[in-house]
C-alpha cells in the first residue's frame, strides 16, 4: 500500500536547498561540464519556486549532502532561481544521460526526465519521433556547457517518463 | 490509484503546471541509471538534525510531538540508511520562508527543517512541535489541514517520493484539494499518522506514528 505523493509546495526553500547542493563536482574538477536551464510552465513562463535532482546513476567518492574536498558525486540538487534557471556542475556521466526529477508548487508529484549530453543510439531516444526526442537532448552552448530547458505542458512540452 | 494525477483544477496551480501528455512509460533496462539512487553516509547527517525543537536559544511555542515510523518497500521490508527529510510551519501556521506572508507570528526558536537517515529497522524519528494550520489563497477561506513535508529517498531513483504526513481527525481535509487530489479515500488515509500512547512520553510530548510505503523498482518482482 504505497504512500501517496503530495506537491513539495511553495516553502522548502529553508529546508532542502544545501551548501553547493548544485556542485556535484568542485569547480575546476577536469573534464566537468555544467548543465543549465530554465523551468517554464504551460503559459511559457518561468516557474521560480521548483526543484530539481539530478542523478548520473553512480555514487562516486564525494558526499551526496556533505561537499567537502575533492572527488565526484552522482547527487545533486537545485532550487530554481527567480528567473526559473538551474544549473548543475558534473562530471560527465559514464552514460549517454543524467536522470532529471523536478518538483514544485502545482506539481502533485514529480516529473522525471534525462538529459541527453549526446544524440547516441539509445533505446528511448530510438523510439521517439525528431521533436519529441528534441525535449531531451541538451545543447552545447559555449565550453563545457549545456542548455536544457524543462517545459511542463504545452506544443514543446518535455517528454516525461514512468518507470 | 495511489498517487494524485498531474492536472487537479481545484488546486489553481495545477493548472499551468500539469504535463498535458500522458508520461511515457519505461521499458525494462537493467542498466538503467533511475534504478538506482544515492547513498547517504552516516557522517553527512548530523543526530541532533532530528530534533527540531533544539539548536536555538530557547524552546518553540507549541505542542511538543514525537513524530516516528518506518520506511519500507513495496513489498513490506524495511529500508535502512535511508535519507529523511522533513520541513514544517511553526505552532502559528507560519513558516521560516521569506515567501510566507501570512500574518502570525514567526517564532526566533523554531526554524522547522530536519533530517535523519532510518536504523537498521528503517525507522526515523523526530522531534518537533505540532504545525498550525494556515491560510493560503487556492480560493476564498482556503487553509491547509496542519501538516509536516516529508522527502524520502529509498534504493532507487524511481522511489524517490515527496509527500505530506496530516494529524488524525483534521477538520478542514474535507475542504483542502492538496489532500483531496488523492482519487482513492483510502489511499488518503495513509497520509494520516495514528496518534500512539506507546510512542507518547510521559510529562514530555505526544506520540505520533505514521510508516511511509515506497513504490515498487520496476526491476522487482511482486
């Protein structure tokens, strides 16, 4: 008998949010790449009070929750700015994508997705037409950064998983 | 059904909010990286983040509760180690946000936000005070029943669940549409803790328990 989910709501700001939560690698870590993005709703506007995760699928040698030193996490966490953006800093993950969970006011449970740092053969990729497969694939956008924007409903909504 | 569907209008922010489309569903991958999660160390979380009523001057104003449970999978094990957070109003229906505009009072030896990672049984406790009720602007005279946020993680990426644990016999669930968005009567149920003489400390608080039931990892058998 499973629990039901419920919105995370307007007010974890002062509770989840934690010291270079966003950073799963330190800055200057070789080879790191930086994702970035906004969360738009329906009416195409900023959404600034979500929240997201992002897990690469392997633990790695830092802390999840504490950051201190050196090393690698798969963890991270970011609350969306006033102008709906987020960033993540990672070590590129040893597959084709991140896992992305997004949570918010409004949003009853959350909406998972990947970000896709390379159009490589997959298998959920595959089994999608050219714009839905758009949704996932991040841009390189300058240096050892990628764009990717989560929109939650409408024309170029991103596509959502169940697992 | 268990879970809330993504479009509710009742709960106005639903609206523009909510995935128009249906989410697409997985298919097996053993290697997928959403069946697994991250782990949590022991040196990461500190055991006085479990007590939400100290590290302050003084005491909070309000009802001194023991909040405790269990965390366990689908199929009724308990998960050990696993990260809990919880965050809270104060006894006024106030929280420490700077977005909360409701006007009681905030309280300077409260803050409301904690964490623990369950024993090996995949239990968790808290100590806190009992949050108030509070307005929010849904709709005309629209308040939220009192309320504690849970975050809870599990094994897997895919367990991954954010909910809301309620106090037995609430007057206002019959009004709130957060808690209504649930389809299944009984499925809103389990969101309620029972209240346990057991868990109760004499001359100290009162007891609380509530067990949290993660989904299934698609990977497992039923």
């Amino acid at each position: 008998m499973t629990t039901p989910s419920q919105t995370v709501g307007p007010f974890f700001g002062f509770a989840l949010p934690y010291a270079a939560d966003w950073e799963l690698v330190p800055e200057g870590h070789p080879g790191a790449v930086t994702i970035t993005g906004v969360v738009l709703d329906g009416a195409g506007e900023p959404v600034p009070d979500a929240l997201l995760e992002l897990w690469t699928g392997e633990p790695g040698d830092r802390g999840a929750l504490s950051r201190e030193g050196a090393g690698v996490s798969g963890f991270g966490r970011c609350g969306t700015a006033p102008d709906g953006s987020y960033r993540f800093r990672l070590a590129p993950p040893s597959r084709p994508y991140a896992a992305l969970l997004v949570f918010a006011r409004g949003l009853l449970k959350p909406v998972r997705t990947r970000v896709y740092l390379a159009d490589a053969p997959d298998p959920l990729l595959g089994s999608l037409d050219p714009a839905r497969r758009a949704t996932l694939l991040a841009r390189p956008e300058g240096q050892d950064v990628y764009r990717f924007d989560v929109r939650l409903q409408g024309e170029q909504e991103t596509v959502f998983l169940e697992f | 059904m268990t879970h809330p569907p993504y479009l509710h209008p009742d709960y106005a922010s639903t609206v523009l909010r909510a995935p128009s489309r249906q989410p697409l569903e997985m298919k097996e991958d053993p290697e997928a990286a959403e069946l697994t999660g991250p782990v949590f160390g022991h040196g990461e979380v500190d055991a006085l983040d479990a007590d939400l009523t100290t590290g302050h001057a003084g005491e909070p104003l309000g009802e001194r509760i023991i909040v405790t449970g269990r965390v366990l999978d689908a199929a009724g094990r308990p998960i050990p180690g696993t990260l809990v957070e919880v965050w809270q109003a104060n006894s006024a229906g106030r929280y420490a946000h700077q977005r909360d505009q409701h006007p009681a009072p905030l309280d300077p030896n409260f803050t409301g936000a904690g964490r623990c990672l369950t024993d090996d049984e995949g239990r968790y406790r808290f100590v806190t005070i009992k949050p108030g009720a509070y307005p929010w602007r849904n709709h005309p005279n629209a308040w939220r029943p009192a309320h504690i946020h849970f975050s809870v993680f599990g094994t897997a990426f895919t367990q991954r669940l954010v909910t809301q644990m309620y106090f037995p016999g609430d007057p206002l669930f019959a009004f709130d549409p957060i808690f209504r968005s649930i389809p299944d009567p009984a499925a809103r149920e389990r969101l309620v803790a029972a209240f346990d003489l057991d868990v109760t400390e004499p001359e100290w608080a009162l007891g609380y328990r509530w067990d949290i039931v993660l989904g299934q990892t698609p990977m497992e058998d039923a």
